[in-house]
C-alpha cells in the first residue's frame, strides 16, 4: 500500500507547473486568495481535478487516472489554506448548499 502523500506534496508534484508556487498563478489561474477558486463548492473543484475544465484561454487536464479521491480531497484540503478565512467560511458555506440534482 503506497503511503498518503500530503495535498502540498501532491499540489507541487501535479499543480505548480500550471497555478504556480502557492498557487498565485501562472498558465491555470490563480488558486489563493487573489484567485477565484473559493467561489466554487468542493463537489466543482473535485470534479475540475477528475475530469478536467475547459477554459476560455487554456484548459485543465484531466487527473482522474492520476489521482484517487483521498489525493483529490487532500488536494483541495491544501488549496483552502492560501485562502483567508473569511474566504474559506464563505466557500465552506456554499458547499454545503451545493446541489447536484
């Protein structure tokens, strides 16, 4: 059983080409505080990660054969530390009202 990695190991091993160190940004957007990332419920983010994003300038890759759902989680769990709080309350807020039916 391989060890769980951590989401700073897995975000500089598979984000930091494209969001940059601390994710302010680079090819992808930026995923801290000056990002709009926190806009968007965990279920969306995850999702982005698994199955890739479109973009009007570039696009996301798909890393759903790459990463497992604990990475994933782990991942995002690691981006909402570069946010404030204010920003993390208002994100965590929105996910759980977020709806998928």
């Amino acid at each position: 059983m391989q060890p769980t990695r951590s989401g700073v190991e897995i975000f500089a091993e598979t984000c930091v080409v494209c969001h940059g160190e601390q994710g302010s940004g680079g090819v992808g957007p930026a995923l801290d505080a000056s990002g709009h990332a926190w806009h968007h419920p965990d279920q969306q983010i995850s999702d982005w990660i698994a199955n890739g994003k479109l973009g009007l300038t570039t696009s996301m890759p798909a890393y759903g054969e790459e990463l497992t759902a604990e990475d994933i989680a782990l991942l995002i769990e690691y981006i909402k530390t570069l946010w404030t709080e204010e920003q993390r309350q208002f994100q965590a807020d929105i996910t759980s009202r977020y709806q998928t039916e």
